[in-house]
C-alpha cells in the first residue's frame, strides 16, 4: 500500500539517522504520516523531527533536514517522492511523483492496480463469521432494522474486497418473548382489518396484545404458558410458533433481498436447543466457577454468570441479563447465543443438520437420519478464526457476557477475536412521529419506534414513499428504475452516518436526491460512464480499457486534487476494514464524486490537445472504476445511465 512503502522508508530513514547521531538500538519513535488539510503542502507530511527533537538534542528543523537528505540519498522512496521539504517549526511535507505513482498503482483502463493492491494487503486474512440482521419472525421489519442488515451487509462486500473468507448469518429467535407474545394475540385477539401481508398483520397483533397486557397482567401468564410449550416443541404452540415465524422470516428474507442482502445460512434458536448445543454448553460452564446456581435471594434458583466488572452505572438495569438459566428453567437469549458462539467457533465439536430454505441459501433443521442422509451435505458452517455481531449498542452487555463466558472456559483467543459492532438505533423526527400519530407535544428531538406500541416505520412502506418522491422529481426515465433509486437512496441513507450516531429519520431528509446521497453518487457515476461512452464513439480515447498510461501534464488544481483522493482509496479501504466502518466509505466515495463535479465543470475533458484529452479521459476511467468498487461495496448500483 502507498501510505505504508513511504511509511516504512521513512522510518528507516529515521532509524538510520538515529544511528547517525550516535545512539544505539532501535529509535523509540514510531513515525506518523498525515495527510494534510490543504494540498499545497504535499501529499503526505509527518512531524517526526519534532517528536524527535529532544532525544536528538537538535532543534526539529535540523531533524528534518537529516531526514530529507537521507530520503534524497536512497532515491526518494523508490521514487514514488518528488520532492521534500522542510516547513518551520519543523515538519516534513511529501510531494508525490505521479508519473510513478500512475505505473505503479494506476493500472491502464481503470483500477488494476488497486484490486491488486487490496487483495495483497490480506492475503493472510482468516475465515470471518458475520451475524447481523437477526430480527424477531414476528412481526414486519421497519426501518431500524434496516441500518442493521445495511451495516452487517457492506461489512460483508468490504471484507470479502479485501481478501477475506466470509460467512454470512441471521439468526432467529424462534423461541423468545416477541414471537410468544404474537402467538398469544393470535389466539387471543380478534383482528378484523385488512393486510396485504401476514407480517403486516402480525405488527398490529402483537401491538394490540401488548396493550391488553397493560390492561390484563394476568394475560401475560399465557406468554410463559406458551415459552415453555416452544421450548419444549412437538405440540400444537410449537408447530404453530414454527409456522408463523418461518412464513415471517420468508417476507424479511425476501425483503432484504430486494435491497442486496443475502445471507449463507439462517440459525434458529430452536435448532440451538433441540440440537443440544445449550446442554453441552451448560456441562462445560459447570465446570467452571464462574457459573453457579443461587440458593437464595431474588435470584434463588437461576443459573448465573458470575461479572468480574459490571459496566458503570448499569448493574441495576441488566442485572437479569446475567441470568442464564431462570429459576422456572427457561433458557434466556444470552444462554442460547453462549452455546452458539461455541458453536461459530468450532469449540463444541458437534455440528447442526441442515436443509436448504431457498436458492444459495441453507437452514439449520431438525432432521432424521434418513431425512439427513438424502440431503447433500453443504460447505462447512462455522470453523470461525474471527466473529462479528452487529448489533444495536442497547445489547453491549449481553455482548460482554458472551466474551466473559468464553473466557471463563479459557478460550482467550477466541473471546479476543469476538467483535461487536454496535451502533445507534433509529429513531423518528418529530415530524414523522407527527405523521404516524405520535404526540410530539413535549418538544423532544426524536421518538423512539417501539413495535410494542404498533410505532415505526415499515421498510415497504418507506421504499413506496421514497419510489414516489422519485419518480415524481426526476427529469428522466433513462436507467435505473425509480424504486431501484429509490432503495438505493435509502440504503446509502442509512450508511452515511457514524456507527455511534442516533440516526434520527427524517422522511425529508430521506427523499433528498442533492447533497451527500445515494443518488448524488449515482449521477456521478452516470455521468463519468457517460463520458467515456462519448468518447468512445468519437474515437477520442478508442475506448477506455484501451488507453495507454499517459504522461501527466501540469496539472490543474482540479486535477491534482482528484488524483490525490484516487491515491487513498486503499489506504481508506485498509481503514474501513480495519475499523469495521461502512461511514469511512460513504465519504469517501461521496467526497471522489464532489471532486469529480469539479473536474468536470473546470476542466473540458473532451476539448483540448490530444495529450490533454487522452490523460483527463484515463483519469475519468480510473474516477468511474474507483467510484464503481465504491458502490458495489456499499451495496449501490453502477447505473450506465440516469
């Protein structure tokens, strides 16, 4: 990588300058390479001479000057460096050669060189586990939801871009408190209204039972009536908890499809149970002090993990989520995910039965050794080196309780490659909580969704009214269709924001087409592609995939400023991966499509001398294939046209 071959260069120059002034051993300064604010002072800088300043005795200046004559006496870092120099109080600012760069990383018709550069930088890369999605099978999926597929979606294309093996999961809580409370209101309301789908039906039930609970406590014993029959299976709630969750499950599948969203396999948490995965899990944590059964106080009879450290400020709140077993004997979530965790990660030597549950997509399922033995086996599942669970911050403890209980049966190595993605929940602005009835009277900034309370913002009906503003804002049919756009402008949307951030979801601010959106990209690819189509057939460039690496002219400062933001998408790829961070590639991409506008309207690109036109031609290529692996990681078309 670029960024790496000057860093390490210039820490050698560093050590051997070290060297030169009389110290032994390795110099005790790490160099930091930056890339500046403005770029006037180069494409890179450090202010290693002044880190270094009082361990060489010599002001940071002198430093600098060392540093730069030894760059200057090994060939300028292998002659990617055109030039350095040395700014008071002491900085080094790093020129790039770009008639270098462009044979090294700018391969003819586009992007070789970095396909080639990101597969490179993990070649050593292990078998990832992702988990995300995993949303309740009882009712209709909204918007929050959403940001969790998106995130765990791009998280997958990011690390597969990058050279890693990765597995997709969505795990379904067919046995917890959602769907038993859908099956209660099933059996126990009467709904009369009409649904076109029967996950649209099941988020009015469970809505509407949730308010007769308020109304009825003693209703809520017919949920543990019917927890314990699931769990047990092989009765009349259990087959009908395994109908209803299933037929949900194929509308989300189907759903997140439609946005890119594929997964390997699903895992039900039934199969974790009936399957003895938990008993097996349950033995092994015996053996270990820190799981214990409390014989007295409110907990008296559970089965609980033991905390070494609670997190601060909330051992009230989830003191119950260190139960694993209650005193009734029902199995709470975090329970079930430890033995699935064993699981993803190869440790409790037994493995799922399987059958398929569509096209490219396998299930685990309870089978028969006859019903097995006809079904052929599929690749692998689970065998992990590394996991990620994307899920909302609210889950940071259950989360923490699964590493300890890894830890506590002495799988370190495990629990330190288990990672959580956390990231903020969706909440509605207040206008949109105005338009679904919400009292928005108190003022507050956001409204929280709650499927308790029938509150949110299903994702069809979102697409439907986000397809609308589309269709009825764009001046041509040309390309994609509106609702592609429109899942497009959503998904990007959902993107964009740093993982921590409350996304607070404006129905505005959505259907926005201007700005830093998924339609913005998509016209900036439209537009490049549109170009090089031109010139194509004008013969100017005979054809992008066909043009020679040209010479670089002087470059004009909208040139020079897009050259230097294509030389950092592997360094941002690098990033984004290392940090697990959809949002480092949503600006990216969108800060190439900005520089790209400016190039366009400053620089005539099919005007001019022939050398000129055929380098802002090649640059145009290498904007459309960079700007393309952008959107193909963040899930977004490349449209030929718009």
């Amino acid at each position: 990588m670029l960024k790496e071959t000057i860093k390490s260069q210039l820490q050698q120059a560093v050590q051997q300058c070290w060297i030169d002034c009389g110290n032994d051993g390795e110099c005790p300064y790490e160099v930091m390479l930056e890339q500046p604010a403005h770029e006037k002072h180069g494409e890179y800088a450090t202010n290693a001479a002044m880190k270094l300043a009082k361990a060489f005795r010599k002001p940071p200046v002198a430093i600098a000057e060392m540093i730069k004559a030894k760059l200057e006496a090994d060939g300028l870092i292998e002659g990617l460096i055109a030039r350095v120099e040395v700014v008071p109080p002491g900085f080094l600012n790093l020129y790039l050669n770009w008639n270098e760069w462009m044979k090294r990383y700018g391969g003819a018709g586009g992007t070789v060189g970095y396909r080639a550069e990101g597969a490179k930088s993990s070649a050593h890369a292990k078998k990832v586990l992702i988990e995300h999605t995993s949303i309740n099978p009882n009712k209709s999926a909204h918007i929050g939801h959403l940001r969790n597929s998106c995130i765990g979606d791009t998280l997958v294309r990011l690390l597969r871009k990058t050279g890693h093996q990765v597995e997709v999961h969505n795990y379904i809580d067919d046995l917890g408190n959602q769907l038993a409370d859908t099956l209660v209101g099933i059996q126990q309301t009467n709904m009369q209204s009409r649904h076109r789908r029967f996950g649209d039906f099941c988020w009015d039930v469970y809505a509407t039972i949730n308010k007769q609970y308020a109304i009825d406590p003693e209703l809520q014993h017919e949920r543990t009536k019917v927890l314990h029959a699931i769990e047990a299976g092989d009765n009349n709630t259990a087959w009908l908890g395994s109908l209803v969750a299933e037929r949900i499950v194929r509308e989300h599948v189907e759903e997140m499809g439609s946005f890119g969203i594929d997964y390997d396999l699903l895992v039900w948490e039934s199969s974790i149970v009936r399957e003895g995965f938990w008993a097996k899990a349950f033995e092994l944590l015996k053996q270990t002090e820190a799981f214990q059964q409390e014989q007295e106080g409110r907990l008296a009879g559970c089965w609980v993990l033991k905390q070494e450290e609670t997190i601060s400020g909330q051992e009230s709140e989830h003191s119950q989520d260190k139960v694993l077993v209650r005193s009734n004997g029902i199995l709470t979530y975090t329970a079930k995910d430890i033995a699935y965790h064993l699981w993803k990660f190869g440790l409790l030597k037994q493995d799922f039965s399987y059958k398929p549950f569509e096209a490219g997509l396998w299930t685990t399922a309870t089978l028969d050794a006859a019903e097995a033995g006809r079904l052929e086996k599929p690749t692998s599942f689970g065998q992990a080196d590394m996991v990620i669970n994307v899920i909302d911050y609210r889950q940071e403890y259950p989360q923490l309780m699964v590493k300890q209980a890894l830890q506590a049966l002495g799988y370190e190595e495990q629990a330190e490659a288990l990672h959580h993605v956390s990231y903020g929940v969706v909440s509605l602005s207040p206008k949109s909580a105005s338009e679904l009835g919400i009292d928005t009277s108190d003022g507050k900034a956001s409204y929280a969704m709650s499927g308790r309370q029938g509150i949110g913002i299903k994702i069809k009906d979102l697409v439907s009214r986000v397809e609308q503003v589309i269709e009825a804002s764009r001046p041509s049919k040309e390309g994609l269709s509106s609702r592609m756009i429109a899942i497009a402008s959503i998904r990007y949307y959902l993107l964009r924001f740093n993982l921590q951030t409350e996304v607070v979801f404006d129905m505005d601010q959505a259907t926005e087409i201007s700005g830093n959106t998924g339609v913005y990209l998509l016209y900036a690819y439209a537009r490049a592609n549109r170009v090089l189509n031109k010139a194509a057939a004008e013969g100017a460039g005979k054809g992008e995939n066909t043009f020679a690496l040209p010479a670089i002219p002087e470059l004009a400062p909208a040139e020079h400023s897009l050259l230097t933001h294509l030389s950092r998408w592997p360094e941002t790829l690098a990033l984004a991966s290392k940090e697990l961070s959809p949002n480092v590639l949503c600006q990216y991409a969108f800060e190439l499509a900005t520089r790209f506008s400016n190039f366009y309207a400053a620089c005539p690109i099919l005007k001019g001398e022939q050398e000129l036109v055929t380098f802002r031609l090649w640059l145009t290529a290498q904007i459309k294939h960079t700007l393309g692996e952008a959107l193909e990681i963040l899930g977004l078309p490349t449209p030929e046209a718009m």
